[in-house]
C-alpha cells in the first residue's frame, strides 16, 4: 500500500529526531575536535558512549511498561564487581564466568519484577530498595577497587577492528539485534508496549500483563550487567562505586527521555535510547572541544534534557477536558 | 433450537438485583435487539454473556449444550465477541497490532508482521473500514474511527456471536451507515448479533427480534415491527415507586436574573447549543440515557472544558469560568459535586476533616493560616446538619460507607455556601436512607435560596424530586418537561427521542420562563 512511510515516520519518530540530533551535534564534535576524528578518537568516545547506551536501553524496557528501574546503575556496579572477580582465569574459566554474572544481571532483574508484580509495589520504591541492596552486595564483594578481568576479552570488546572501527560499536549493534530485535518483535515485547500504553485496555483484550512486566524486569536486569561487564572491560578492575551507580541510573533516564521514549509507557524504542545516550555523551565532549570549564557540563546537559522535555510535553497543548491532565 | 439461550438467569451486586430470572433466546442469522431503561439489566445480561461476570442462578446453553464462562477468554473461545462501550484498544500501538492483539501471528517465536497486516487487512474489510491503514496508531484516530477498529478487531476472533453495546453512539453518520451494511452481511453470512441500541430508529433498520427488559426481567420478546414505540415505550416503564420526596413549594415567580443563564453552549460534538435557565430556590434535573452530554454539560459550566462556545452569565452578568478554583469564587459561587466520588470527589486517606476542609479553606484562612477554631466550628455544623456517621473527623475518608462517603463529599462544597450546585449523579450506589437524606437536604438548600442542576440516571428521582426536567439526547436539550408534565413515561420516550414536537419549539419556550 502506498503511504506506508509515513506511518513508518509517524511510529519512529521519536528514535528518527534523537538520531537526527545525535548525527548534528557528533558532526560539529568531529568537525571541531583539534585532532580530526582519527579512530582512536572515536574509539575513546564510543566506549563511554555505549556504556551509557547499554544501560538505557535497560532502563528503556522498563520504562516502556510505564515503571521505572531505579536499581540499573547498581546492577551495573554489582556485575563490575563480580566480573572483576570470576571473569578470569583459562577461556573455559572466562566463559563461564561471563555467564556467571550476566544470571546475576538477570536475578537481580527478577527479584524487581517479582516484588513490582506480586508485592504490588510501586516500581520507583522497589528499585530504590532493591538497588540497595545490590550495591551492599557489590561492597561485600569488593571492599576496595582492585580485581582484573581477562585482557584477551577486554581488548576484544573495547579495542579497533581491522579498518578502525570500534569493537564496542559492533557489540552494541549487536544488542539490538539479539537482544532488543527479538524482544520487540515477540509477543512478549508486544505486550510490554500494551501494559504501558493503557493496562485496562490490555487486560480486556487478555494480554499476559504479568509475564510481560516481568520479562521487561529481567530483561532489563541482564543489560545492566552486561553493561557491568562492558565497564569491567574498560577499567580492568571492580570497583563498588555509589557514585558511579546513581548517577548511571539518573543518566539512563535522561538518555531514555532524549531518545523520545514517553517515560509514561508504551512508546518509543531501545535505538531511540541509544541514540540519546550518545547525545548526552556528546554534549559533554563538545565542551571539551570548546574550551568550556567542565564545570559548565552538568548545567549544559540539565538544559538540553528540559528542552527534550518541552518538546515531549507539546501534545498535553491539544487537550481539551483538563481532568484527561490528571487521569 | 436457539444457538444461544438464558433461561432464569438472575444476578445481584450487593442489596441490588440487576437481573432476575432473566430469559432470552438468540437465533443465528438474526440481529436481535435488547431494550430498556437505565438500570434496567442490559449490561448485566451482556457482561454474563461475555463472561464478565459469572450469574448467580439460571442456565445458558450453546447449540443445547450448557456452558458456563469463567472469564471473557472462556466466552471468546465459544466463539462470543463483545464491543464493549469502553474502548479496549491500546493507543500507543497500531491498527493492526491491536485487531491480533489476543493472539497474534507467530513465525520462529517472533510476530510474523506480514500475515498479521493481512489479516488486520482482512479485518477491516468484513467490519467496512478498508480505508483504515493498518499502520495508523490507534491514538491517532478520532473516536469513530476508533470504534469501526473495534468492530475489526472483534470480527478478526471470527465469532459466532457478535455483541454490539451502544456500538454506534461514538460512530459518525457516515460509519454508522456503514455499520448497518457490515451488520446486516454479517446477518446473511448466519452471525447471531445482539444489539442494543438506545436509538429507536435504528432498531427498526436492523432488528429481527427485541427483548424488552425492565428492573432487571425481561417483560417482552417480539418481532420487530408488531410494536409501536408507544407499546415499548410502555414496556420499559414501570419501576416500583418507593422513595418518598420532599413537597415542592410553588415558587413566585420573580424579575431577578436567573442565578444561571446558559446560552448555545457547544463543546466539539459532545455539546450542542445548551440554553438554559436556572433560578434561585428552583431543582432543574436532567434527563435522557446515560452518556448522552450530561456530564460534560455539568463539566463545562464548571470550567473544565477547553475550547467551549457560548455564553454562560451569573446574576445576569456574562462570566467566563477558567476552572473549579474560579468557579468557587464568591461572586459565582458555583459547587460541582462529581460523579466519582473515590476519584473526583475524596481524598481517600486524608481525614473527614481534611476532606470537608479542602474547598472552603481560603474563607477558613487567614494570611493563608488556617484557622482552628473555625475550621473545626464549620466542620462540626456541616457533620450535623448533613448527619455523616463516622467514628470523629479524623477517620480517613476511605473508612466511611458509600453513603457517608458522599455526605462528605457535598459537605465539602456546603461548607463554601454554594449559591449554584450541580450534582453528577449523585445518589448512585448509596443506600435508601441517605438517598432520603439527599432528597430533602436539596431541596432545604433550593427553600434557601440556592439553584441546582441536578443529573440522575434514576428516573424516580427526576420525577420526585426536580421542579422542571431537561431531557438530552446526543449533547443536545431534545425536551423541556415542567411540573406535572414530568412523568415516568415523558422522560423515557423524551430520552429515546421519540417525542412528537420539534425539539426546536421546546427549547424556544424554555427561554421564555
């Protein structure tokens, strides 16, 4: 049928602005950057931007369901912890200690929708809690920074392929296509959409609400640590930071709203959080290129992410009956 | 033998008995109409049929076998499809994601996207629709359209029996026409439907077969065309009287402006061209079946609405009301008392006190410090004089029943001496007694000088209680009963428009009092 684009453009629209505006502000970043964009530049910049981008697209399946997954950040500092731990040794020993903590990734998700869904707690109280306790786990592991991963694994994934191309970029592409493809197309990720878009509706129309809610948490469980083992990658060693922990988590929330993801359910896409993670990434480096203070860096990125906000905000204008401001 | 039948089926929620020995008999091929008044049992009857709700008493049989259906799942396996008033469509998805939404087509675990834009293709066609794209997002429709997926969506189950509640009062004329040929293919290709419909005319297009129920039996099944509306009319009314009202005093008339004058009020296509007058010390009810504007009406007036025409004037001066907080305000003077109490109207787990308090407190203030003493001297009087039975202001609102939970809710808005009060239905599910209370509390408020616009779906009330009845019908004021004239009969055949004057005359002379 002819049109269909537009249905096309109308249903992405918010992953196509956040790759539009991530493509514009890169473009300016490379144009600027005082050594041009050689592959070690971009290799350096694509580390910190996946990461970021691992953890929202975590944070996003969450959102997606209209929850919220307060825990990522400390999901993310618990894999690091243990990876730092027992991915090492021979390549059987890595293996399996690669497996190892991405199951932890996926418990700790577990434990999330389990409590989100048969506790009936509110998502933002479990996650605070919960994300607590992962990082009191995280502390029992590792008292002080230290540990090693396996350099060979390492390397693999934060170094250059043949041509210059960042490893971490391939591994990221291979996320969505393994993890986030499937999730989207399946059933299962059909209903996470429909629970957030309006739970009523999904239940009349006999959706499993439960199972979608919690694959969304465990899902989401197993990025973060991915996300976890990604870090460990690139420090070499664990490290129980708090610090660290909250402010991935408010980061990936941030990224979740620049990549045009309503943080009230049922819209937009994990490549839309990637690409808002890569922007949020980006705004700090263009900071650097300009000689600003990096003490202007949190004002910088607090303005862009009101002015995503706005933007996101525009339709509550059409609203004719303002209890719908409310409901 | 009947493809589906009800036989003695009864059901009640609480003291209420919604349906009792209920029998109705559904052919297939035939599109069978269910009549009847608000409250008279037809949700009831089709929410059992869907499997909603599970009855208390009586047999259903499928193909002569008995059935029963823990869930709407288990009744859309035996091939029963409902279109339920309320949209169960998921916004944020598409067209075609929502019509496979129960179950859709599968290929290696993931969505098989191609065979499920067929069948949404498929699907839109047999309900009329094909000019929808199964791409669109269901959020970006207008409601018609909206309603025409919802019939796909239900065809896509492929049923045996399809349900249609009120399916047709969110359809423009030109779905609706459509509707009515999707409908009557779907009769030749030997569906059973079942159709309620509170409009009149369109029973007679399509029904072969209607049932009448009336407090909750069902009175009568005949072929369409052996009754006159008057017959039916007749049939749906009849409701045990058994409240007792306050008199109505004779009320001198006056040369004061009305204490609210409403003129072409028109809000999108929910509202059209409201005029009407309320004065001091009188009850004006509205009427008609449920949803046909009434709420918005009362939403309007108080401000919620955006982008409504007209004029509304207070005391005779045009106003315009930009929301509850204005519409509080001494010179207007205005109380909403809404239609949800739990929602709208409480905030559950504050206390009683707090509750009362809330749209008072800027009168109970001073230099925005709430003052104790009066605060708990107001309280106190709207507690007794509205007799609210609870354990002391300070039990949270959440713990009081149904009835005093309400009390507390247009206690709140007393305790600003509201000079105009609308009230959203406000006796529903509260028990006899405080329904009494209501009664005479609102008309000592009218003896004092206040005007009230009062919706009711209960048609004794209207009867019993207002000093003129507004009818409406599609958003709009089809009929004006005064005094004796307001009758149990008027308001039903006024409500299904079946009235013999133009409505046009009527609403003339309402202007002039």
């Amino acid at each position: 049928m002819s049109g269909d684009w537009s249905y096309w453009l109308r249903e992405h629209r918010g992953t196509l602005l956040a790759f539009a505006a991530f493509v514009a502000m890169f473009a300016v970043y490379a144009a600027n950057h005082p050594a041009g964009l050689n592959a070690n530049v971009a290799t350096t910049a694509a580390n910190k931007g996946v990461l970021l981008a691992i953890v929202a697209m975590a944070q996003t399946v969450v959102v997606l369901t209209s929850g919220i997954d307060l825990s990522v950040g400390m999901v993310m500092v618990l894999a690091n912890c243990l990876a730092s731990t027992i991915v090492v040794g021979s390549p059987a020993a890595t293996a399996l200690g690669v497996v190892g903590v991405l199951a932890t990734g996926c418990l700790c998700g577990a434990v999330n929708g389990v409590i989100v869904i048969y506790g009936r707690l509110q998502p933002i109280v479990t996650t605070i809690a919960t994300g607590s306790v992962f990082y009191g786990a995280a502390l029992a592991l590792r008292r002080v920074p230290g540990g090693d991963i396996d350099s060979t694994l390492a390397d693999a994934l934060t170094g250059q392929l043949p041509g210059g191309i960042p490893a971490s970029l391939v591994l990221l592409a291979a996320l969505v296509v393994t993890v986030w493809m499937p999730f989207r197309r399946s059933a299962l990720g059909r209903a996470a959409y429909a629970v957030g878009s309006s739970e009523v509706a999904a239940y009349m129309s006999g959706v499993p609400i439960r199972r979608a809610k919690f694959a969304a948490y465990m899902l989401s469980g197993l990025l973060a640590s991915m996300a976890g083992l990604f870090l460990t990658c690139v420090t070499y060693s664990g490290e129980a930071s708090a610090a660290n922990g909250g402010s991935y988590t408010l980061y990936s929330i941030a990224a979740v709203v620049l990549g045009g993801i309503s943080l009230f359910g049922g819209s937009g896409s994990a490549i839309g959080a990637i690409f808002g993670a890569l922007m949020f990434r980006t705004i700090g480096d263009l900071l650097f290129v300009f000689n600003v203070e990096p003490l202007w860096q949190p004002l910088f990125q607090g303005v862009v992410l009101v002015a995503a906000v706005c933007l996101g905000s525009l339709r509550l204008l059409r609203i004719r009956n303002r209890l719908d401001l409310y409901g | 033998m009947s493809l589906f039948a009800m036989e003695g089926v009864s059901k009640r929620f609480g003291g209420v008995r919604a349906l009792s020995n209920a029998d109705i008999a559904i052919e297939a091929g035939r599109i069978h109409a269910v009549l009847g008044e608000n409250g008279a049992g037809k949700s009831t009857l089709i929410k059992i049929m869907a499997g909603v709700i599970a009855p208390d008493e009586g047999r259903m049989t499928l193909d002569g076998a008995p059935v029963a259906f823990a869930s709407p799942a288990a009744a859309n396996a035996a091939g029963i499809a409902c279109i339920f008033q309320e949209l169960s469509l998921i916004p944020d998805l598409s067209v075609a994601d929502n019509i496979s939404i129960s179950n859709p087509p599968r290929r290696f675990g993931l969505i098989d996207r191609r065979a499920q834009r067929r069948a949404a293709e498929e699907a839109l066609a047999r309900a009329g629709a094909e000019n929808i794209h199964p791409l669109a997002l269901v959020k970006d429709l207008s409601l018609s359209r909206r309603q025409m997926v919802e019939i796909a969506k239900a065809l896509a189950r492929a049923p045996r029996i399809l349900i249609l509640d009120e399916a047709t009062s969110a359809l423009t004329a030109a779905d609706v026409t459509k509707i009515y040929g999707v409908l009557k293919r779907l009769r030749a290709e030997g569906l059973a439907l079942i159709y309620i419909s509170h409009r009149m005319h369109e029973i007679t297009e399509l029904a072969d077969e209607c049932t009448v129920f009336c407090n909750g039996r069902s009175v009568a099944t005949y072929a369409a065309g052996t009754k006159t509306d008057n017959e039916v009319v007749e049939l749906m009314i009849g409701r045990e009287y058994n409240a007792v009202f306050p008199p109505r005093p004779a009320r001198a008339p006056s040369d004061a402006p009305p204490l609210l004058e409403v003129r072409k009020l028109t809000w999108t296509n929910r509202l059209s061209d409201i005029s009407l007058r309320l004065h001091a010390g009188e009850v004006i009810g509205l009427g008609g079946l449920d949803g046909q504007g009434q709420r918005e009406l009362l939403l309007a007036l108080f401000g919620v609405l955006q982008g409504t025409t007209g004029e509304v004037a207070i005391d005779g001066k045009a106003v315009a009301i930009s929301g509850p907080y204005a519409a509080k305000r001494r010179e207007i003077g205005m109380a909403l008392i809404p239609e949800d109490r739990k929602t709208e109207g409480l905030m559950l787990p504050m206390s009683v006190r707090d509750n009362l308090s809330f749209a008072a407190l800027s009168r109970l203030s001073r230099f925005g410090v709430v003052d104790r003493t009066a605060e708990r001297a107001a309280v106190d009087r709207v507690v007794r004089l509205l007799a609210v039975r609870t354990d002391g202001v300070d039990v949270p609102a959440g713990a009081l029943s149904g009835g005093n939970q309400q009390k507390v809710v247009i206690g709140k808005w007393l305790m600003m001496a509201p000079r105009i009060l609308l009230l959203n239905d406000p006796t529903r599910g509260i028990d006899v007694g405080t329904k009494q209370e209501m009664y005479q509390l609102l008309r000592a408020l009218a003896n004092d000088g206040a005007g009230i616009l009062f919706y009711s779906t209960d048609y004794d009330e209207l009867v019993g209680c207002c000093d003129r009845v507004l009818v409406m019908y599609d958003g709009a004021i089809v009929r004006e009963l005064v005094g004796a004239d307001i009758t149990e009969r008027a308001l039903v055949s006024s409500a299904l428009n079946l009235g013999t004057e133009p409505a046009a005359a009527t609403t003339a002379q309402a202007a002039q009092p």
